[in-house]
C-alpha cells in the first residue's frame, strides 16, 4: 500500500513548521512570503510486501532580519531573499536572546512505517510526545517529537483500480493505491494495517 507521509502528519509539530512554509488566503504585508524549504525523501519496501518505510526530511535555513522587541516579532529571510514575519509563542522564554544576524535552521523529520497483519491484538492507538527547550538565557532553540500509532481495517478491495479502502477508528473511510508489486485479492479484506508515525523537529539558532 501507498500513504503518503503528508497524510499522516503530526497536528504540533506540523502547526509549528507551517508558520513559517504556507501561504496565507488573505493578502500579507511584504515580510510575510512562505521561506523556500528544502524536501528530501527515501523509502525502502519489500518486493510483494504491502507497506514499507517512508522517511522524509525538509529543512528551513534563515536568518534573522529584523525583531520587534514590543510585538515579539521576528523576520526571518531565506537565502531567496523570502522573508516571512514570525509570531514568538510564549514558550519561547529565550526571545530576548534572539538578534538581528543570527542564523536560525529548523528541520523536521517524519518517517513513516506500515504494515499489513492479521494479528487478533494490537497496541491500542495514541500519540506521546517530547519537548526540549534551551536553557534559560540561551539562544533560542527547540528540539521536539512525536510519536503516533494508527490502526485501519481493510473492508474492501478494487482488483481493476487496484486499490484498497480503509476504515479507521472513528469510521472514516479513505481509499489508497497499492503498489504495482503487491497483489490485490479478496482475502486482503479484513487484515489490519497499522502506520506508525514519527516525527521530530530540531530548531537552531547561532550567531552569524
């Protein structure tokens, strides 16, 4: 099978890094473009096998063109020449450290692992996650991630389209593309498919 690790993301760290990538629906002053961000990607399967490993890696670098201390606000502007206006959370105590100069690189890694059984118990699904700021007085600076389990049900098969519809825990359904390799056949119906998600943020700050 095929999921898209997109598909899967994780809702916080995702949250975090769209700030700074999406485009807004309303028009933005001048410092708010998307920053250019950098998508590398790998994935290993197993002839025949459905599912597989996904990882996925895409890495922000910036530097810090402007602050304003009252609004706690900060421009960020790319190699490009984009620049986008960043909002400081209150979690970020070391905002004051921050400086016009500085060098700032965040990445975001999520690696994605499915696969298919017919196992009667499972692990029961849920997300836990770890967050770690930079010490007081620091440059600003966060390392976080997030792991999820996520179980579907296969209800049914599309030979021709060769593809597989999932029901999820909550009853939504979704349709996928199984890879040309794997076979499609009725006796797919029934099994489990578990995806396990992980991702992890790491971002950096230094002195220019």
């Amino acid at each position: 099978m095929s999921l898209q690790p997109a598909a899967l993301r994780l809702t916080t760290l995702s949250a975090l890094f769209a700030l700074l990538t999406a485009c807004a629906s309303e028009p933005q002053p001048p410092a708010s473009e998307p920053l250019d961000v950098k998508v590398t990607s790998a994935s290993a399967t197993a002839e025949g096998e459905p599912g597989g490993v996904t990882r996925t890696t895409e890495t922000i670098t910036a530097t810090v063109a402007a602050i304003d201390a009252d609004k706690r606000t900060f421009v960020l502007e790319d190699d490009a020449g984009h620049r986008r206006e960043v909002q400081a959370p209150a979690e970020m105590i070391n905002f004051p450290q921050l400086a016009v100069g500085d060098r700032v690189k965040v990445e975001l890694v999520v690696e994605t692992v499915i696969f298919v059984t017919d196992a009667a118990q499972l692990p029961a699904d849920g997300a836990e996650q770890l967050v770690v700021a930079a010490e007081e007085g620091a440059k600003p600076g966060l390392v976080a991630a997030e792991h999820r389990q996520v179980t579907a049900i296969v209800i049914a098969v599309d030979v021709e389209r060769h593809t597989a519809t999932l029901q999820f825990e909550d009853g939504s359904l979704r349709t996928v593309p199984v890879r040309a390799d794997v076979d499609v056949t009725p006796m797919a119906v029934g099994k489990k498919v578990v995806m396990l998600v992980t991702a992890a943020m790491a971002i950096t700050v230094t002195e220019q």
